[in-house]
C-alpha cells in the first residue's frame, strides 16, 4: 500500500501475454495488464558494439520516473543497459512543442540510431523531420489516420510503436460515469490545446459518443496550470454532472494537481488510465501505459539488434482496465452501485 495526496492506497494489477516470434506476415501484437511483462525479443548474444539512440517527449522528466524505469527495462529485457552497452540522449521539450522539430535534429546529428519518441507530439514532429532514422512512438490517435505508418500490421517506413486506441474507449467512458450518476446528462470535457492532434481526435470521438447517448458536452480548452485552475473554479459554478479529463502527456504529467481539484470543487471525473486514480482521481477506464513504455523498450532492443521498423507491428491494446477509487467516491460522497463493483477490475480502498 502506497499513500497518494489523497491518502489514497494502491494496488498494482498485472497480467502478463506473450508474442511470439514476428514472421514475415506479421501480427499485432496485444497490450496486457497495469504493469505488463510485453513479448521478450529472444536474447541472443550481447551486442558487441555500444549504439546510441535518442530519447523524445514533449513534457518533463520529474512527472515520469516510473515509466522511464519501464523503458529502460524494455531495453534490459532486449539486451542493452544503459551506462554498460548502450548509451541514451534525453530531450524533453518542457511542454513546448514547438521546440520538438529542433530537438529531433540535435539528436540526429549525434547520429543516433534509433528514435524513441514517447508521445503523440514528439511522434507527429519525427514523421516530418527524421529522414531515414528509425523510430519507436507511443501514441493515442490512429497512427495510420496521422500518417505515421502504412498499416498497423505492416507498419511499411522507418516508423513502428505502440497505439493506444483512447478515442475508441470514449463512450465506454461516458457510459460508465452514467452508470456511476443516474441521470447524468452534461458533461464536461478538459482538453489541452497545445497537444492538437490529441484534443481534435478527444473532440470528434466524444461529439459522437455523446449523440449516441444523447448528453451534452461542454469542452474546456486549457494550456497552463493556471488555466487548469481557472477550468475548475468555473466548472464548480456551472456544476457539470461530470467531468471527462483528455488523453495525453500533459494531463499524465499533472494527474495529482487534477485529482485535487477535482476533491476540491467535488466534480465526479473520470481519466484515461490508472495511474489517475493512484494519484487521487474518482476512476478511469483504459489500458497501460507502464507496459506501452516498456515494449518502446523492447521495440528500440530488437532494431538496434537489426530488425526492422517496417517489419515491426504497432502494438494495440486487447484488454482494458475500470479502476476505481473507493476512497475518493467516499469524499465525493457517491454511492458506487453494485452494478459497477462486479465491473470494476480493481476497487482501491
């Protein structure tokens, strides 16, 4: 048990899958549990030389301790440690993506060998300034839709990674918060309008998921803290029935200032992942980002060792976690149905 701000405990949940060898007619591969052991590159001989490559995000390191102990796994579990056969330079773009173009050509004119560009910004800023480099993304858009890869079985550049599929599991959200608050019809959708490509794609899969279910959605538009801060005191005016956080790194990065907030002005909020509700938040629905930082890992692992971007599927979710924070619906002072318990696969207490 660990203690969150919130004097929230926690509960890690794993499931573990298993890929086997990638032939030439390649498959996508499965996303597993909260913190999953991804396929293992089989660990021929240790590569004699010692290979650079670069490492992209768009935020800043202190939010993502945990998760860069994930990828840097991913590369043991393929063979390299970093400091003893393989050596990684870090850019963090400290939310300003505009700096991300510029950062990708420092690190290609260290020549680095292979790019791991760990979310949507720094995939979409590698796809137009990389050249022949290869590249392992993470991302929540459709990465075909975006242009980073021909297919996601035959991804068909120098291009592969992992996709996180967050707009698909939108009306399950929605439906879910329903179920949570019978009767709820207006929701609120936080969104960053710096990350674009993220926010457009959260707009246009809740536009649709919200005809289905026939609520009203309101979107907030933030891009600093303070905005953050402003979206909440104006949201406890108008006393939305819930509130939907976006996907993406910028709202990751901050996921105790918003599970506080939302304590604070007692707004029901649902997020994309579970570290949300480790960090205080009411509950999420979606699958893990521990292991999707991992398989980069691997991914990175198994190119240095020759394979192929091209040839490398993009690796998609299979099964999705509703976790719930018994504690904070207790401050919220919701009653969770028992409906909703048997569905939840995690209740922390």
């Amino acid at each position: 048990m660990l203690a969150n701000p919130l004097s929230l405990s926690l509960h890690s949940l794993g499931q573990q899958m298993q890929l086997g060898q990638l032939k030439r007619r390649a498959v996508i591969t499965l996303l597993g549990g909260a913190v999953a052991a991804w396929p293992l590159a089989a660990k021929a001989q240790q590569p004699s030389a010692s290979p650079l490559i670069g490492f992209l995000h768009s935020q800043t390191a202190d939010a993502f301790p945990e998760l860069l102990r994930e990828f840097r796994q991913g590369l043991k579990d393929s063979g390299y440690v970093e400091g003893t056969n393989l050596s990684i330079e870090y850019r963090w773009a400290l939310n300003q993506t505009d700096r991300l173009q510029s950062l990708i050509a420092d690190l290609t004119n260290r020549r680095i060998a292979v790019l791991a560009a760990m979310d949507t910004p720094s995939a979409l800023a590698a796809k137009e300034v990389i050249g022949p480099t290869a590249v392992v993304f993470i991302t929540g858009i459709d990465p075909v839709a975006a242009g980073l890869v021909a297919s996601l079985a035959r991804p068909g550049g120098n291009l592969t990674g992992v996709n996180f599929l967050s707009g698909e599991l939108t009306e399950k959200r929605l439906g879910v918060m329903r179920e949570l608050i019978p009767g709820a019809a207006r929701f609120a959708v936080l969104l960053n309008a710096v990350d674009v490509a993220n926010s457009e794609t959260t707009m246009r899969d809740v536009e649709g998921a919200a005809r289905a279910l026939g609520v009203q959605i309101r979107f907030v538009k933030v891009s600093t803290s303070r905005d953050i801060d402003a979206a909440f005191a104006s949201l406890a005016r108008e006393r939305p029935d819930a509130l939907l956080i976006g996907s993406g790194p910028y709202f990751y990065a901050r996921r105790v200032h918003l599970a506080l907030l939302a304590a604070k002005y007692g707004i029901p909020t649902m997020y994309t992942q579970r570290p949300y509700v480790e960090a205080g938040g009411l509950l999420s629905y979606g699958a893990s980002v521990s292991g999707a930082w991992r398989q980069v890992g691997l991914y990175v692992g198994r190119i240095l060792k020759g394979a192929k971007p091209a040839d490398l599927p993009v690796v998609q979710p299979s099964k999705f976690e509703l976790i719930l924070n018994a504690d904070t619906a207790r401050i919220l002072d919701i009653t969770v149905p028992p409906s909703l318990l048997s569905l939840a696969d995690e209740v922390i207490e």
